[in-house]
C-alpha cells in the first residue's frame, strides 16, 4: 500500500507539472485544460478510492455488494438533489389539491416567481395568504378594487376592529357596507410576498370572507386563469 501510495503521490505531481506547463497553449494532447484537469481529478480520486478498496482484504463477493450498495445510495443522493425543485413542486401541488386555495410555487422559464391557485370545489378562486404572520383565507375577487379583511379576520391577525372608524364604502354581495382602512406591515400569497399595503377592514356582519382584490393583483406582472388553475406572476 505505501509504493502505491507514493506511486498516486507521483502520478498527482505530474499531471500537475503538465497542467502548469501548458497553461498558456491552453490544451494537454489537444485536450482543453480544463476538461483534462477534470478527468485528471476524477481518475486520481477513483485510483484512490480503488486502492483503499483493495487494501482492506476484503473477499470479491463482499467487495462487489458494498460497491452495489454504494453507487445505490450516491446515485440517490445526486438525484435527491438534482429533482428537489421538481420534488418540491409534486409536494405543493398535491396539498394545493387537498387544501382549497394552497399556493403552488415555482419558478418560471423567465426567473420570475409563480403561484397556482387551483380552483376550489365552490367554483371561486381562493388563496391562503399569510398576513403580519397570521394565517388568512382570501376570496379571489377581480371585481374588487381592494384587499377587504373580515371583521373576524381582522381580529384574527391582531386588529381590534372595535377602535377602527368605518367611513368607507364599499360594495359586498349584500350591497353596499361600510369598511375602515388600517395598513398592514406584510402579506404573502405563497412566495409572492408585499409589504406596508392598505387594506380595508370590513363592518361587523358586513362580510363572510375576506377579499383579494386589485390592489394586490395590479402589483403582479400578470395574472391569467386556464381551466381550473389561476396563475400569479411576480
């Protein structure tokens, strides 16, 4: 095992030297530096691998299973990491189908980040949002030109609706109702996240859920439904 050691020592050495030597033509035996210093790294880490494999005295038979067992767990190492966006992606939309109005996230083809919103089994658009940290279910309005908190989500996410003034009109499936405007410090529809936005509060009774509407949608670089799937995009 030492002479092989000092063998590999010396090999390392001259694969360096030539590498250094030929840096500036930029190719060893027409082959680029960089794609030969790669191949050169692999094959001194596998000469290494080999004889450390070989000196433990280990019989074939043994020696061929650990091998087996190895490339099994490397290989799923590299493909756990290589599909975890993909992973990822299975995951949120399997709960986005289990929980009504669960963001998928995922990046687009652009870089711009994406959220689905699958249509819920009462035909409308929902969307779990986070707001000041608080959990909070949105109806997906476009005829609303606001984000309109319940009066019980409101309570839910800190507010004491009791001290707010209700001067601003607004319109419900009930009619027209009276709301407060308060401004929230954060809000996140899955990954889409924006901060310091005015929303309004409404009245006691006035309303059953809460609403999102234009004013978080026209910060968005697009929105589009097809079929049963809303798109959000950053």
């Amino acid at each position: 095992m030492g002479r092989l050691f000092w063998i590999i020592m010396a090999v390392i050495g001259v694969l360096l030297i030539i590498l250094i030597s030929t840096n500036d033509q930029g190719t060893v035996l027409g082959i680029q530096n960089e794609k030969f210093g790669n191949v050169a790294y692999i094959s001194i880490w596998g000469a290494l691998i080999g004889a450390a494999i070989l000196g433990s005295g280990m019989r074939f038979g043994d020696l061929a299973r650990q091998l087996v067992v190895w490339t099994v767990i490397i290989l799923a190492l590299m493909g756990g990491y290589l599909f975890r966006y993909e992973a990822q992606d299975i995951a949120s939309r399997f709960t986005g189908g289990v929980i009504p109005g669960s963001p998928i996230n995922r990046t687009g083809d652009d870089g711009r980040t994406e959220v689905t919103l699958i249509r819920s089994n009462n035909g409308h658009f929902e969307a779990r949002a986070t707001v000041n940290g608080k959990s909070v279910r949105f109806l997906v309005d476009t005829g609303a030109s606001s984000i309109v908190l319940s009066y019980r989500d409101a309570i839910s996410i800190g507010i004491n609706p009791d001290n707010l003034a209700y001067t601003v009109p607004v319109m419900t499936a009930n009619g027209q109702a009276m709301a407060a405007e308060i401004t929230i410090d954060v809000m996140a529809v899955g990954s889409i996240v924006r901060t310091t936005k005015k929303v309004l509060v409404s009245a006691p009774g006035a309303m059953d859920s809460s609403l999102l509407g234009m004013s978080f949608l026209s910060t968005l670089s697009s929105y589009e439904v097809r079929g049963d799937r809303m798109f959000l995009r950053d």
